[in-house]
C-alpha cells in the first residue's frame, strides 16, 4: 500500500523508508525523492535507459548542434538588449540540454561539437550571473565552461574562460589573484588564438591591474599591447569564437574605463569618442560607458558633467535590470 501511495504520490516518503529504499535500490536520496516513480526498480538494473540516452546522444546532428548554438545566440542578444535578470530560467534549461547531450556523448567526434557550444553557453551565462549579482553560480558555470573548452581541445575558449572569470575574483576583492589568473589565460593561449581574442585578453589584463594598488605601469602596458593587437576595421564579432565582440571602437571605450579607475585625465577623451559610436543595442555597455564617465568626470572634480552621466548611468542600469551596474551606480553617487 505505501509502495503504490508513493508512486502515484499521495504520500511522502518519510526517512526512515528513504534510507530503506534508497541501500535497496542503489540511488541517491534525490534520484529517489525526484519523482513519483522514482521507488520503481529500473528496467535491467537501468542499463536499458543508459544506452538509450548514448544511442540519443550519438545521433546529435550538426543541424542539432547549429540549433544549440543559435539558442545561444539569441540569449546573448535577449542579454545584450534587456538585461540578464529575465533570463535565468531559459538559461539554466539551455545549460541542462547541452550538459546532458555531452554527458553521454561517447566518441570525440560527437563530444567535441557540443563540448564546444557547451563552453560558449557557459560563459554567457557565468557573465549573466555576474551581472545579476550570483557570484557563486558565475563561478561554477566558468568551472564548467573551462571542462567543456578541455573536452572540445579548445584552448580559445579555455582561455576566455579563465580571463573571465577573473572578473569573479575582482568583484569579490581579490584582483591581484585575478591579474595572475588572466596572464595564466595567456599562457594558456601562448601564440595561437586569433589577434582579436589577444586584444580582449590584454584589455581584462590592463582592468584587473587598474584595481591592484601599484600597477598603473602594468597597466598602461597591458592597454598599448591590446591596442597593438586589435585588427583594424570596424568588425567587431570574432569568427573563431563569437562570444568576443571587440574592435577600435569598443577597445577606445575600454581603454577609457580602465584610465578612469586610474584616474587619468586621459580617460575624458576616450570615454567621449566611444560615446559617439557605441552600438545603441549594447544597452549594459552604455550604462557602464556612463558610469565610467562620471568616474573620470568625479577625477576633475566636474561634478555637473559627473551628475549629468549618473542619471543616463542609473535609467540604462535599472532597464537592464543589472545589478552589477546598479551597485556601481550607487557607489559613485555616495561621491557626489
């Protein structure tokens, strides 16, 4: 009677039945606790529907893959233009199907596709979480993408993985650590990669150095190096690794941050020409081009032009919903 009351769920099992159930069946307390049916013996000690789920993940396509690839897409442009925080649920699906479909891929030539858009969905979702303020989880799904970028011999994609998730480390206090774990991304990468992956990777160099005390010199070398390795044009999207939207334009607003968190005048100049011509769809992107100009504009002691910028900072912030963006917008109107 209890058997059939707990498979059509009309009653819980209790503890003391779970321990029972759980040393003869050979499951985990949630693996049981997980459905309805979850008391049921498997069919043939489970071995049926093991080989079923490799059968099915041996026969993902390309097509299959391509279909992963743009959902991620449109997450990342969902991301780019709303904001993160609406998009947690369709995110952790998205994670679930990839993880699952490379969890019983068995052969490389099937691993190695969906390892692939595994580690790409990774980190967009690490960087969503950041922004959302769930430190904890950016950081276990960097873990992730950097398993996923080994799995798929990936060192492009191991290398952004790292480099990001040094911004885990500055967010947390601890930016020298995040200095020493973007030069490991480079090594990592040593001479291969393509030149716009380089410029992004020396660009994080030079912000975590702008956060250690003691580091301008780093820095400002880290700053030339990315400039000297960004390819000319106004293409921005690396077709090696589509997750890295950098050219002249978007290094020119970078290189303005980091001279702000330096407190250079310098900083007002590149700020103001990355103004001009940054992508009205990068929505996040302008409230931090905002926030950096009201640092620089705070540096010069210009607090009319600084309150100017904290208010488009604040209004894009709160669209996207960034709490990321929305505790540095705060932090810079106690300056004021």
């Amino acid at each position: 009677m209890y058997v059939s009351e707990w498979e059509n769920g009309k009653r819980t099992i209790s503890d003391r039945y779970a321990e029972i159930l759980r040393r003869l069946l050979g499951v985990t307390d949630a693996e049981l606790r997980s459905s309805a049916n979850a008391v049921a013996l498997p069919m043939v000690d489970g071995y049926d529907e093991l080989l079923n789920r490799i059968d099915s993940a041996s026969s993902v396509s390309e097509s299959m893959v391509k279909a992963f690839n743009d959902q991620t897409e449109l997450l990342r442009t969902m991301d780019r233009q709303l904001g993160a925080s609406g998009l947690v649920d369709q995110m952790t699906g998205h994670l679930a199907r990839l993880e699952d479909a490379l969890n019983f891929a068995v052969l490389p030539n099937t691993r190695r596709p969906v390892a692939l858009a595994l580690a790409g969905a990774s980190t967009l979702a690490a960087w969503q979480a950041i922004d959302s303020g769930a430190v904890e989880r950016a950081w276990r799904h960097y873990e992730l993408a950097k398993r996923a970028a080994r799995d798929a011999e990936a060192p492009m994609y191991l290398a952004h993985a790292m480099a990001e998730q040094a911004y885990v480390l500055c967010e947390a206090g601890r930016p020298a650590l995040g200095v020493e774990l973007v030069r490991d991304a480079q090594r990592t990468l040593g001479q291969g990669g393509s030149p716009r992956l380089r410029a992004w990777l020396y660009a994080a160099e030079a912000e975590m150095c702008a956060h250690v005390p003691g580091m301008a010199d780093d820095c400002r070398r880290a700053l030339d190096a990315a400039m000297a390795s960004i390819p000319p044009g106004l293409e921005d999207r690396d077709p090696d690794m589509l997750s890295i939207f950098l050219n002249g334009a978007h290094l020119t607003r970078w290189r303005g941050n980091v001279l702000a968190l330096l407190g250079d005048d310098e900083a007002v100049t590149s700020l103001y020409d990355a103004l001009e011509v940054v992508d009205p769809t990068f929505v996040r992107a302008q409230a931090g081009l905002h926030a950096d100009l009201v640092q620089a504009h705070l540096a010069r002691a210009e607090y009319d032009e600084a309150n100017t910028h904290l208010r488009q900072a604040r209004l894009l912030a709160s669209r996207t919903g960034s709490v990321r963006q929305r505790r540095r917008v705060d932090l810079l109107s106690a300056r004021l």
